[in-house]
C-alpha cells in the first residue's frame, strides 16, 4: 500500500476525489487547470473506471473476460482494451520469463495487469486537460503521478512497512522526473493471492512485500508482482536488470534489500 502526499503551500487549486470500483478504492488528486473543465475529466475518468471492471472483471459472469474466457466471445468481438491489454500481458509474461502470467489454472485471468493499466489510463486522461500541472491517481496502493502538485514540490509517496501497521517502509520521491509510478506487491493487505505460474498455487517464497518504481504504473504492477513470485535473491537480480526501475523488497526475516539506484528516489 501507499499513500501519495504533497506540501500544500504554493500549490495550484486541487480537484480531489474518491471512488469505490474493483473491490477498492481509488483517489484521484488533480492540481491546475480550469476547475469545471477539471471535473468533467474527472467524472469520465472515473466512468472509464467503472467500465473496465464491467469489461475485465473475473467475478461477474457477463464480463468480456469471462465471456472471453468460455468461449462466447472472441478477442476480436470485445472492446479494443482486451486486445490492448492482453498484448501488454503477453509482453509482461516474456519479459519476465513466465514468471507474470495471465494464465492460471487454464483459466484466463489479466487480474494482475488491468489495475495498473487502468490507473496509468486515468492519469494520462486528467494529465492531458488544458492547465493541469500534476497529477496522482492512487489505485489501492498503486500509484500514477504525473506532473507536479506545485512549484518546486514533487509528488511523493509514502510506502507502507508490511511488519509494523501504520508505520512506514520509505518515502519515494518523484523529484526531478515527469512520471513517476510506485507498486507494491505482497501478503501484508490481502494474504497469499499471488500465484506462482509455475505450479499454479500460491506463490512460497521468502517476501512479505516488493515495492517497484518507475515510469508506468502498468508495467510496476507486473514487475512487483513477477518479482514477488520469484524471491528476494533472484526477484532483485531481475529488478537490477530493467532499465528506469528501482525496487525495495522485504523479506518475512525483516531484512530489506533494495535496487541500487533506490536511494536517488528517497525523500
């Protein structure tokens, strides 16, 4: 989990809101721009929101994923944003060698994908109104920001510590850069739900949390999640490996190992 935060002097007029779509919450914190125009894309990105948990959703039985799933639809029948999705899933899963997938126990499910894509989706939209300066939207945790909430006062997001309720793990910052993305994966909000695609059950392995900074929130999401699966030894060696990424991974023991270019987001 995360929360984003922002010093309030000198700040643009911000539009705020929260809504409640895809078993979660999400906060949407826009700072700039004329206010009504503001509302308006606030309102469509939160219509935007709702419609793809009607689309991607694995609970409900009329959902094109699952009508997807049992065949009574195609790929080419469904809304443009399934095949957009499911070639950035596919993307993902080669990557990271298999270790994201959307494939779990012979069943279609983009679950692990479709939060961060539709978050990073929601950002880019309000970004995108004529006069907005920043931009955060906060997906139960996961977090796109864009722009910055004021003058010479960057966006940053608090990480939340796995092992101690309340207390936090680090602060990232997104001083210096345009985008910035935060996503965490692991067992502290929602026990073991994250499966190993090799054997198709709950992932075993040494980590309470992985947390994963770079650009895109869509690709975070996976990348926190492929790592968890994996461990803490070879998840970082992997984390190490992509270029604009940086990580903190902590393990059940309490021992907390980080990226190298961590540290130049801290604050």
């Amino acid at each position: 989990m995360a929360d984003t935060v922002a010093d309030s002097a000198q700040a643009p007029a911000a539009v705020r809101h929260a809504e409640e779509t895809m078993g979660t919450v999400f906060s949407l914190d826009v700072r700039g721009g004329d206010p009504d125009a503001v509302r308006a894309a606030v309102d469509e990105a939160v219509a935007g929101l709702h419609r793809v948990d009607e689309v991607f959703s694995t609970y409900r039985e009329d959902s094109q994923i699952s009508r997807l799933q049992r065949g009574g639809l195609t790929v080419e029948e469904c809304d443009p944003e399934v095949a957009e999705v499911l070639e950035l899933a596919a993307e993902a899963e080669r990557l990271s060698d298999g270790w994201f997938s959307t494939s779990y126990g012979g069943r279609l499910d983009p679950t692990g994908i479709v939060k961060g894509w539709a978050v990073e989706r929601a950002a880019r939209q309000l970004a995108a109104v004529p006069g907005v300066s920043g931009v955060s939207v906060n997906g139960g945790g996961d977090v796109q920001l864009l722009g910055v909430p004021g003058a010479q006062r960057p966006w940053r997001v608090g990480v939340s510590d796995p092992l101690r309720p309340g207390g936090l793990a680090a602060v990232i910052s997104a001083a210096g850069v345009d985008e910035l993305a935060v996503a965490t994966s692991g067992t502290a909000e929602r026990g073991a739900h994250i499966v190993d695609p090799r054997t198709g059950r709950s992932a075993v392995t040494d980590l309470v949390a992985v947390t994963v900074v770079g650009p895109r929130l869509t690709w975070a999401d996976c990348w926190a999640t492929a790592a968890f699966a994996m461990g803490s030894r070879e998840g970082l060696t992997w984390l190490e490996s992509l270029p604009g990424v940086e990580a903190l991974l902590i393990t059940a023991g309490d021992e907390v190992r980080c990226t190298g270019g961590l540290a130049g987001r801290l604050g």
